[in-house]
C-alpha cells in the first residue's frame, strides 16, 4: 500500500486549513463563484447540475479497509448514503454541502486520503492495473511504478495549470487493463533484449470530443530516467499546447499537429537541457518505495479444500460467480475476486454505505485488509483464498455484491449522465439499466460471452464510449434525447476506437436494435470468437443492416 510521508502529511492538512478560509470567504461573499472556482478545482470539488460532487482520489485504486469505511461514514454524515466508482478508479460524493467539505476532507486526511488533483488542469491522479501485484501476467508490479508517479506530480509546482488535464496510466502486463493507449502518456513496464526492465512511453491518447489512440515516444526507456524523461515531456506540452482553445488543448492534439516525429525531437532537445537538474531517483529511494508493495503473508499450503469443489460441482450459483469473477492469481491457491457493481437496479459503479462496509469485513476476512477499484467501475479482493470463496460469495450474495457478469453484457461502463453532470447532454444511467434488464439472464450472457457495452452521456466520453464493443453516445437535439452508435472499440492491448454506425436512435429502438446485433452476431460468429472479432471480421456494414432495420 501507498503511505503518506512527512511531506504528504503536512501538505494535506495545510490544503485542508486553507480551503476551509476559502469556504468562508465565499459563503460570506468575499469571494464570487469565478473567484472560488478554480480554488475549488484544486480539492476536487466540481458544481454539478443539482449539487457539488466532490472526488476522492484513490492513487493507482488502491485502498485498505480503513480508508473505504470511512468513505462510509463520509457517505452517511455528509451525502445521501451511497458514493460512485469512477472510470479513473476514484470515488466520487454527489450531494455534500459546501459548508461541510472542509470537514470531510479534514476526516479524508485522519485515513491518508484527499481530493487534491482530481480535477484541474494539472497532472490528474495516476491509474494502474486493477490486478497489480496479485497477476501472474506482469513483468513486474507497476505500483512503485505508479507511487512514484505520485509523489512526483502531487502539487508539481510547473505542472499546476497546464494547458489542460493530464492523465498518466501504468501496466506491467502485456495485457492491457489500465487502458494505456488512451491516456496523455501510457507507460507498459517492458524488457529488451538484454533482460533490463524499462518502459515504453506512449503519448497522445485520449477519447473525449477527439479520440486519438497515443502513440511510441519511447521503445524502450530506462527505469533511471523515468522522471527526468517525463518532465522533458510535460514541459514541451506545457509550452506548445495551445491555451485559446479548450477543444485543443490536449496534448493529442499538439502531437497529431506536431507530427510524432518532431514531437519526440522536442522532447529529447528538453531532456538534454534538464539532465543538469539531475531529478533522478536513486536505486535507494526506489527499493524504498517497492518494500512499500511487498507481497502479503501467503499461505503456502493453499489449495482447493473439499468445500470449494463441493460447492463449485453443486451450487450453480457460485460456479457461475466463480467462472466470470474469479481471476488466475500469481499465487497457487489464491485467486482475484471481482466485486461487480452493475447490479440492475442501480447505477453502475453506485456502492451504498452499507455496501462499503461489508467490503471493508470481507478484505479484512479474506484479502489481507488490501481491496482495489477498477476503471470498469467494480471492486477487486486482490488475493482471495479459493478455499474461502464459498464463504466470500455467500456474504456478497447478502448484500447484494454477488452479480456473476464480469467482463459480459451487462458489465456497462457508464457515467453519471444529465441525472448529475452539468455537462451532460443525455441521460446514460436509464440505458445502461435498461440494457441490463433485457439481457438480465445470467444463461443468455454467458451464451453471448464477453462483450463490453460503455455509455457517455456527451462527448467528454466519460463513459470510454469510444473503445467499447458497442459504444453509446448521448446527445440532445431540440430538446429530444437521442443515442449514437458506435462498433468494434475496444479497450484493450489491441486497442481500437469504435466506428460511428449512422443516426442515433431512441432509447428504445436502441435497446432492441443492441438485441437485434446480439442476435446476428450469435447466429454468425465462429466457434469461440467473441463479440468484437465478430465485428472485425464480417464488418461494421454488415451489423450496420440488423442495427436499423
């Protein structure tokens, strides 16, 4: 787990005194909304379409048991009892008054936590493989990786107002779960040929009005250089990003301008004015970080017990939970279990207090006090015993935290839509709990097989829209909401950014034209090729035809 230092300490509570004077200069009127805005920003705290939403950070989704009870409590004392799971793995309040975050985030920092970076033209909090450390697919653990990345950027004074927001994600697996190419830099953990761990450095992605996939600014950079490498970087986007024009201000757009070539000529021309600075970490500093990661005491003796095999043969309910959320684990006996969040009756990525609580007991129960959140807006147990499952899925099975629909159609990705964002365009929770509700059937999903359906509510593509197997956009014309499809994105190592079908739709002409793809694409597709191969190979056109009928 992360921990704060000395520095980290110091650094929130200041936060905390001054955004409290800030509060109070702007209830009492001293200061107007455009005067606090940007103070607000710094904390995390956005004004939504009905309230303030304030966003937590959870650094690379990691969290213990502690820290998400009192995300509980904060729930209960301060907003409406329930807190949301972003697609950037933070936790989000949707209702707290603005005369009590001062105080929720005085209660944040009791726990190491804050809401700085959240929001902001400023390096935003960095995101990782939800299945870091516990994954036997890794080259190695991008959590240090990641800390560092942190400690790094945390109120980086050069960084704090950037042309515009700055996403950084980490993976050390060639599968892809932290969706890398679809970040400002992506950074996979890599070997060459000689056996030393480095990085390959991507640069220029992002969805969003644009979406642009990033691309290799560096095959292979060596882990030294790292941080020296990344500064370089920001400062020629920090430079040349353009600041008239918010719709341009990414750095995608600077590289595509740029060209990727001249891009990475600007950025090795900066690194060598700023290698004298010497801002490179020593091995020291790094091992100190890694020991912070340090693997869990497992249990060597761990294995399939007679009631795991029992219940797996004769409880269909856990044997169906068990094959679409449990995970290989790179230790023998151990798995990881996701938590779905995507119940039908409620938002995706909506956890009550309650909820919250009985996740914090079963990490402590079952997976060394250690519990993640995922970009698909779930909760992971990182390292689950399998003798201990049948245990685990009947305590989830009673707060309802049991559904068996990881990675299958009614997994959704979707953002808060009009029912919150001021920016939104349409509403996106009624159709995510609408799809979810046709293909309730947990026999039918499994007959589909993995597929990823992800919703935006506007063009900010909160919602990942762009790389989902099917990809709804909301929009509004005349006052009449209306969904655009997309097809073939995919949010993966093989990533890709979905083709635009045609005119949108209804709410319900597209539930039944998703069923009527659904039902073609099973008629059509060849043993074992999932949803999104089946739209590679017979064409959008061709889904295009059953899509508007």
């Amino acid at each position: 787990m992360y921990r704060y230092d000395e520095f980290d300490t110091q650094v929130v509570k200041e936060r905390v005194d001054q955004f409290r004077t800030q509060v109070e200069r702007r209830l009492d009127g001293r200061l107007s909304e455009n005067q606090f805005k940007p103070l607000r920003l710094m904390n995390g705290l956005y004004l939504q379409l009905h309230a303030y939403m304030l966003r937590v950070a959870v650094p690379y989704g990691t969290m213990n048991s502690d820290q998400m009870r009192k995300l509980a409590h904060i729930a209960d004392k301060y907003d409406r009892g329930y807190g949301h799971i972003t697609t950037r793995q933070n936790m989000q309040f949707n209702w707290p008054e603005l005369t009590d975050v001062p105080d929720i985030l005085e209660e944040l920092a009791e726990v190491e936590m804050h809401g700085f970076q959240t929001s902001g033209n400023c390096i935003r909090n960095v995101t990782s493989d939800p299945y870091a450390g516990a994954t036997a697919d890794e080259i190695e653990d991008p959590r240090p990786t990641a800390e560092l990345l942190r400690q790094w950027s945390t109120l980086h004074p050069e960084f704090a107002f950037l042309p515009r927001k700055f996403k950084i994600a980490v993976t050390g697996s060639k599968t892809d779960r932290a969706l890398i190419r679809a970040h400002d830099i992506g950074i996979e953990i890599v070997k060459n040929d000689k056996g030393d761990i480095g990085y390959h450095i991507l640069v220029g992605g992002g969805l969003g009005r644009t979406p642009i996939l990033g691309q290799t600014l560096r095959e292979f950079l060596p882990r030294i250089e790292l941080l020296p490498y990344l500064e370089a970087t920001l400062r020629v986007y920090n430079r040349y990003g353009r600041r008239d024009n918010k719709y341009k201000a990414r750095i995608k757009i600077l590289v595509q301008e740029t060209g990727i070539d001249e891009f990475r000529e600007q950025v090795a021309q900066e690194y060598k004015q700023l290698k004298p600075l010497d801002i490179t970490v020593s091995q020291e500093e790094i091992e100190r970080i890694t020991a912070y990661f340090s693997n869990p005491d497992f249990d060597e003796t761990a294995g399939d017990d007679e009631t795991f095999r029992k219940e797996l043969l004769g409880n269909r309910a856990f044997s169906l939970w068990y094959e679409n959320n449990a995970a290989p684990h790179k230790q023998d006996g151990y798995v990881i279990a996701n938590i779905s969040l995507k119940p039908q009756q409620k938002a995706p990525g909506d956890i009550t207090s309650e909820q919250m609580r009985i996740v914090a007991d079963l990490a402590d129960d079952f997976s060394f006090s250690q519990l993640r959140t995922t970009h698909q807006q779930n909760i992971i147990l990182p390292h689950v015993k399998k003798s201990d499952l049948p245990a685990l899925f009947k305590r989830l099975q009673d707060a309802g935290l049991a559904a068996d629909n990881i990675g299958l159609i009614t997994d959704i990705i979707c953002c808060p839509g009009m029912d919150f964002c001021a920016l939104a365009t349409a509403r996106s929770i009624p159709v995510s709990q609408a799809i979810s509700k046709r293909f309730e059937d947990p026999e039918r999903q499994r007959i589909i097989g993995e597929m990823s359906i992800k919703i935006s509510g506007c063009i900010n593509a909160c919602g990942h829209h762009h790389v989902g197997n099917i990809g709804i956009l909301g929009l509004e014309k005349a006052g009449v909401e209306f969904y655009q499809v997309k097809l073939g994105g995919d949010s993966s190592e093989n990533a890709a950014i979905g083709t635009v079908t045609g005119p949108g739709f209804s709410q319900d002409e597209l539930v039944d034209g998703i069923e009527r793809m659904v039902d073609f694409y099973i008629e059509k597709r060849k043993a074992g090729e999932r949803f999104v191969d089946a739209v590679n190979r017979l064409g959008v056109p061709a889904f295009k035809e059953v899509l508007y009928v």
